[in-house]
C-alpha cells in the first residue's frame, strides 16, 4: 500500500500528460503552487533502482499489451487474409514474451499490483468500441479496424519506451524500452507491408 501511495499521484499526472482519457474532456484545473516535491515523489533514484518513472511506464506499458492481446486474439477468427492472420498471431506471441518481461520487471519493482488503468481508454490502446466493433467484423472491416487500432498501439508505445529511455533510470528497465522500441519499429513495418 504505501509504494501505491508513493507513485500513484506521479502515474495519475503522466497518465494526465500521456493524455488518459476521454479526449472530450476538459483540461484540470491549473493545482495551486506548493512546495517542491518530497523526495517519495522525486523522479530519480540510484542505478538499480526503480524510480516513479520507471514504474508509470511499466504500468502504463503492461495495461497496453493488455489491451493489443485483447484485439489481436479476435483477429484470426475475423479473416480470411492468411497475411493478416499469420502477422496477429506472430504480434501475438511477440506481445506475450514482452508482457511476461514486463510483469516480471514491475513485480521487482515494487509497484501497485493494481492496475490504476483499468478500464482506461489511453492514447493508443483499442478502446471498447474498437473491440467491440472487431467481435462484429469480418473481410476487409477486420483488416481496417485491426491495423488502424494497431498502428496507433505501435505509434505510442515507442513513444512511451522513448520517455522511459530518456527519464527511467532504472537500468533494465531502460534496456527493454529499448527493445520494445526496435520491436515496434519492425511491427509497424511489418504491418505497414500488408
């Protein structure tokens, strides 16, 4: 309970900024001024451990592959393309070994076991519209709805693992935004050949 409290208010404020939320919604009120932060709210810590920074993203990475498994389980049972089908299950399994990787690294940190982005419609996350809407496809709907929600998907997540490379600190951590970079990369390619 007390690590929930120490990085909640910081994964609520980079949820707020990563743009969490219903885009209709109206921006926060400005917070007054206080004091500089306390240290259990600072964004930094020595190498080896897990600073707020690094444990946002590991939340906010872990509820997005969450919610890519959740889309691309329904789409070999929504086409016909075996293109299409062979790449969702291969984005499949690749999302699985990253999720297990990611699970594993938050479990060391310390982190909340809740997921405080539950139910969350994100920046890149297919919403429940999105997947709802891919339950009913089939043909070429399958294909618009999957690689237009993919896309978005891939597109913030390297710009999430970009801001964990920049401001995590935690070694390990760093090094799998760095590969979660490069892999997305390769799937936007990959997506992009279809």
């Amino acid at each position: 309970m007390r690590a929930f409290r120490r990085t909640a208010p910081f994964a609520m404020a980079l949820a707020l900024v990563l743009g969490c939320g219903d885009p209709g919604d109206p921006a926060p009120p400005a917070a007054p001024a206080s004091p500089a932060p306390t240290p259990a709210l600072a964004t930094t810590a020595p190498p080896g451990v897990f600073s707020v920074t690094d444990t946002a993203w590991l939340q906010l990475a872990i509820a997005m592959d969450e919610r890519a498994l959740t889309m691309l389980d329904l789409v070999p049972a929504r086409t016909q393309d075996p293109a299409l089908e062979e790449l969702a299950r291969r984005l499949a399994a690749e999302h699985r070994e990253e999720l297990a990787r990611l699970e594993a690294l938050h479990a060391r940190s310390g982190g909340p076991t809740t997921n405080p982005h539950e139910g969350h419609d994100m920046p890149g996350m297919a919403t429940g519209e999105t997947i709802k809407a891919l339950r009913a496809a089939t043909g070429t709907d399958t294909a618009y709805i999957f690689t237009t929600a993919m896309r978005a998907h891939i597109d913030q997540s390297i710009l999430l693992a970009q801001g964990e490379q920049r401001s995590g600190t935690e070694p390990e951590a760093k090094a799998l935004a760095a590969e979660i970079e490069r892999s997305r990369t390769d799937q936007r390619g990959r997506l992009d050949a279809l």
